[in-house]
C-alpha cells in the first residue's frame, strides 16, 4: 500500500487554486464533470477513443481536457500519473476503477491524489472483508452458506467485484448452482476463479432501496449526538438498479429465461417512508464509524458511498453491498433530488458535492482529510 504520508506529500506540491478533478470517462463521469464545471473547478477525462462521443456530446459535461489512452490499464502508466500531478489533479474514483484497474496497482503503485481513501476500494472489492464491516456496523446481511442444500432454500449466487450483477443467478438444488457455473465458465462469462470464488446467499425477498451518501469531514458535527465521530452524513439521494429481472413480467405468462438477468441496464429513483429514513440514517453513520477502527481502514470512509438494501416489514433494511465510492445510480441527481433539497439550498448533485467538499476542505486547510 502506496503510504499516506507519500500521497500528502505530493499535495503539499499541489497549486491550490487551480486544482483539477479528474476521473475515468465512464460510469459516473458525466456528472461528476458537470458538479466540477458548476463549482469553477478545472475538470481532465480520462477517455478511450470509443467513449469520447459521450462526453463531447453534453456540453455542461465535456472536461477542459482529455487525457487519451488506448486501453483503461494505460492509466497506471507512469506518463499519465504524471501528467496529472503536474496539473494538480485529484482523481475521483468510481466503479470503472473498482472494475478495470488491477487493484493492487491501484493501491500500491498509483501516487495520484484520489478523493476519499483508496483504502477503501480494497473493503469494497473483497467481500469478506465488506461483510465483517457491515457486520460490525451491525446491519443486518443476507446469511451466506457453502451450498445451497445448507441454506434450504432458493439461493443467490453472486461473484467477486464490481460487475454490475452480471452473470448472478438464483439456484433451488446444489445441482443447478454447479451447472450454473459450469455453464458461465464454458461460455467463458467467468472465470474457473470466479467460480471457486463465487458468493451463495439466501435469497431476499423485498423492496429494494439503494441510499446515496455523503460523507462530509467540512460540514459541522451536528449528528454527533446520534453517534457520528466527526463530519455529517448527508442523504444524497436513493435509487433501484433496474436489471432484465424487473421486467420479467412481460414475458408472462412463460418468462424467456432471458429475463433471469441481474445486469444493470439503468437506474430509477426512490424515495422510501419518511419514518424510515431513521434506520437509513442510522446504517450510514455506523458504517462510517466502523470505517475508522483501527481493525478497518482508519481514517476512514470519506465522501459519497452507497449502502444496496432490501426492505422487508419482517426484516427491515438487509444489506447486500456496500459501494465505497460515488455509485452510478447517483446520475438521476444532476437536476438535484427531493433529499439533497432538503439539505442544500441549491440544486445539487453527489458530482457537484465532491467538488464543494474539494473547495471547502481547501479553504478549511483540510485537504489531506478527504484525500488518499
Ligand atoms: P449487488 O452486485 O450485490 O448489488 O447485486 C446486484 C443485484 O442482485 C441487486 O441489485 C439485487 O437485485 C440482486 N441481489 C443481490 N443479492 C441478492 C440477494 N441476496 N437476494 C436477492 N437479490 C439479490
């Protein structure tokens, strides 16, 4: 692991008033330009020739600057982390950087500034440490077997990373998970290590509710009275995946098998009962708190995170995942959400948040709090 001290060290070189938010042209990228655009600051696109169109095409999202490369793993090359800190650049990582960067790159050879704490990703990505976080958050998780005939019942079968739910499938006997996955792996969906290493949960029946926060280390301590360390968790926002599964319904009454897909095709906004809003509250100060142990990743969680749930009367919230960085179900946000009104007197989106958090902890001389 690249140390703290190296990376604050290259920020003290950093030219304050002219710093830049960089990230990788995918995922969320579009609206973390535009919140960058409408807070003054500089903004770099880390682009393929292939996706550039997109954000050439939205004019309040183009970056002030492209920086090319033929592939996402030239990233990490040496000319490009240069680059960068010549122009003063914090990266603003997103799913594309849990999913297309070697992560051991990432957190021992990548010296560019990132916003929150790089520390993190490594929680996220591993989903046995994710579940003895959330575990000791004391949220509630779907419980996970060896097999299926352990469980009992219908399971879901999930794999290692941010793939956005691709090629999970449900299971009723252990042969169907065994042909399940010998079926992923000769199609050559996933690998022969996917599969040892793939993830048997029950399966939750519910509503889903997926909050967006915020973790500010800028904003006054109010919540400290319900058990916050320091900073404020803001409620950003809440979104549902929606996957080919959703619509399964069209194909009543003989659903194509098609539709048993858990890839996320896009997003769509909730908003959940008001008095529940305490338990969402509640699950996100205590993630963060957990964050900072010395058993976790201290400092910490910072910035946006996203905790996935499933709401059920009998079991209330039930986490399935807990994205340790901006999630893409925050670009409903860029014309605000009823919860960011409620908290910000503008409109505001999580990618106009992250550059209001760059420009405060500057101004507030606290910039290496938010970065790592
Ligand atoms: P994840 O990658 O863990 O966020 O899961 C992707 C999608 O799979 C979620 O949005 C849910 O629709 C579904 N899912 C994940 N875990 C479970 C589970 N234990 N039971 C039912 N559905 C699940």
């Amino acid at each position: 692991m690249i140390p703290k001290s190296e990376i604050d060290e290259i920020l003290s070189n950093y030219d304050k008033n002219n710093i830049a938010v960089a990230t990788i042209c995918a995922h969320s990228a579009a609206q973390i330009f535009q919140g960058a655009r409408r807070e003054g600051l500089k903004t770099i696109g880390l682009c393929t020739p292939e996706q550039r169109i997109i954000y050439d095409s939205f004019p309040e999202a183009t970056p002030h600057e492209y920086i090319m490369v033929k592939e996402w793993a030239d990233l990490l090359n040496e000319e490009n982390q240069r680059q960068l800190v010549k122009r003063s650049a914090i990266v603003i990582p997103h799913g594309s950087h849990v999913s297309y960067l070697k992560n051991e790159k990432l957190q021992n050879d990548y010296y560019v500034p990132m916003l929150g704490n790089r520390q993190s990703l490594e929680w996220e990505r591993d989903r046995d440490k994710q579940r003895r976080w959330l575990e000791k958050a004391g949220l509630k998780l779907p419980k996970e077997y060896k097999t299926q005939a352990e469980a009992g019942k219908k399971v879901f079968v999930k794999f290692p990373g941010a793939k956005g739910g691709s090629n999970y499938f449900t299971a009723e006997s252990d042969k169907e998970v065994e042909e399940g996955l010998a079926e992923l792996v000769k199609l050559g969906k996933i690998s022969k290590e996917d599969a040892a290493n793939r993830t048997i949960q029950e399966f939750m029946p519910g509503v889903r509710f997926y909050p967006h926060y915020f973790y500010s280390l800028t904003e006054d301590d109010r919540q400290i009275a319900y058990g916050l360390k320091e900073g404020r968790v803001e409620l950003m926002g809440m979104d549902i995946r929606i996957e080919p599964i959703d619509e399964s319904y069209r194909g009543l009454p003989n659903v194509p098998k098609k539709f048993f897909d858990y890839t996320v095709a896009g997003n769509e906004e909730r908003i959940v009962r008001e008095k529940l809003l305490a338990d969402i509250f509640r699950m996100g100060i205590s993630a963060v708190n957990v964050s900072k142990e010395k058993d976790f990743f201290p400092p910490g969680l910072t910035g946006p995170f996203c905790i996935e749930t499933v709401h059920h009367p009998e079991t209330g919230f039930v986490a399935f995942e807990i994205s340790a960085r901006i999630v893409a179900g925050t670009n409903l946000s860029t014309r605000g959400t009823p919860y960011e009104a409620l908290t910000f007197p503008e409109t505001t989106s999580t990618g106009r948040r992250i550059a209001m958090e760059i420009k405060n902890a500057i101004k507030q001389d606290k910039l290496e709090k938010i970065v790592y």
